[in-house]
C-alpha cells in the first residue's frame, strides 16, 4: 500500500479567508500502520498569535518569531510529502491551509503539481462518524481515549495531533477491513466512505471492490 501522510495544523485562527495564517504544521507518514518518517516545524507567517490562542496551543509570538519563514518551511513540507495522499482528523480544516499556505509559495516560484493540484484529503473525524456511532464526541481527544490510543503528548500541538491522527487512521482502517472482510481500506476508498451514509457503507465498499475487479 503507497504512503498516507497525516497532517496537522496550528494556526491563528479558524479560516485563510479571514487573514489567519498557519504557525506550525506536522506531518506523520506512513505505509500501511508504520510510521516511516515525521516531519514537524513553527513557521512565521508574519501574523500575530492571540493570547487566548497562545494559551490553547502553547505556541507564543516569540516562538514564531524565531521560527523559518513560512514558505520555506511549506516548500520542504510538500517535498517531504511528495504528493502522498493527505489525511488529516476535521480535514476541511487543515485542508484549506494547506492549500492557501502552498499557494502563497507557487505564486512566488515555478508552480509545481504539488502545489497547484487541491488534494483528496481523508478525514479520520467524518469516517469515526460514520464508524463508531457510540462514540459520543468526535473530537480527537475524545476518540483518542474511546480507542484507548497511545498518548502523544501535549494536544493541540501540530506533531502530537498528527501522531494521534495517525493511530486513529490506523485503527478505522482495520476495523473497516475486519467488520467488511476486506484485504485493505486504501485512500480513495477511505474518501468515498466519508461522503457517504452509515447505512450505505456496505453497499459502498462493495461497489469500490468490484469496481477495481472490472478494472483489473
């Protein structure tokens, strides 16, 4: 199975649309449930951090202000990820920074697919959703202690999310082999699932099947 990258933002505030601007990003790869490489960096984006936001992330001005340019730590973050398919827990979140950070730096450089191509993100939020019913909260914490994952360290920093991220993506591709009797749960299935109904998985997981039967 190709590399999944897990990703994680923090940010100073909720939308790119309203000026706010990214401050640190994580990312956790992985090929099949081991992790293969981690990636993790502030950035200064030039935006000033709240102080009520610098008390929920821990992340303070002076720390962005000593931390890389935001470009040129977006620009090794789309290297490291080398165009993976993208997870991330709340994924419309972090998916429009992602795009809005990368396209601050194509429209500086050569513009590179990485960059100009909006990725299906899988969202590990949407598919607990649609998964475990009883879990109640949906936040990551929350599913973290339902599945009693590994602790990661501090929440609402961008590696220790991710890594979290991670072992719930892991988790929900197993349970969807295991309850549905399939070989594996790759990405463009995991994507079609999110979109779809409770009731309508099984059907959905099947046509997904015996569409690439077709195919092959």
């Amino acid at each position: 199975m190709p590399p999944i990258a897990v990703i994680d933002f923090e940010t100073t505030g909720l939308s790119p649309a309203a000026g706010h601007r990214a401050t640190e990003i994580a990312i956790v790869l992985l090929e099949g449930s081991r992790v293969v490489g981690r990636f993790q960096s502030l950035m200064n984006a030039g935006r000033r951090i709240a102080p009520f936001i610098e008390e929920y992330t821990g992340i303070t001005n002076e720390m962005v202000q000593a931390a890389p340019p935001a470009a040129d730590v977006m620009t090794e973050a789309a290297r490291f990820v080398q165009g993976a398919p993208l997870v991330a827990h709340n994924a419309s979140f972090d998916q429009q920074f992602w795009q809005s950070e990368l396209r601050r730096v194509s429209g500086r450089k050569r513009p590179d697919p990485v960059w100009t191509s909006p990725p299906s993100f899988a969202c590990t939020m949407l598919l607990s959703r649609r998964l475990y019913p009883q879990a109640g909260s949906y936040r990551l914490g929350a599913l973290a202690s339902f599945h009693a994952l590994p602790d990661a360290g501090r929440a609402h920093r961008a590696l220790a999310d991710a890594e979290v991220a991670a072992s719930l993506l892991c988790r929900i591709r197993g349970d969807l082999q295991e309850r549905y009797q399939v070989d594996e749960a790759p990405h463009d299935l995991l994507v079609q699932l999110q979109r779809c109904q409770r009731r309508s998985m099984p059907k959905a997981i099947a046509a997904y099947f015996e569409g690439l039967r077709d195919h092959a």
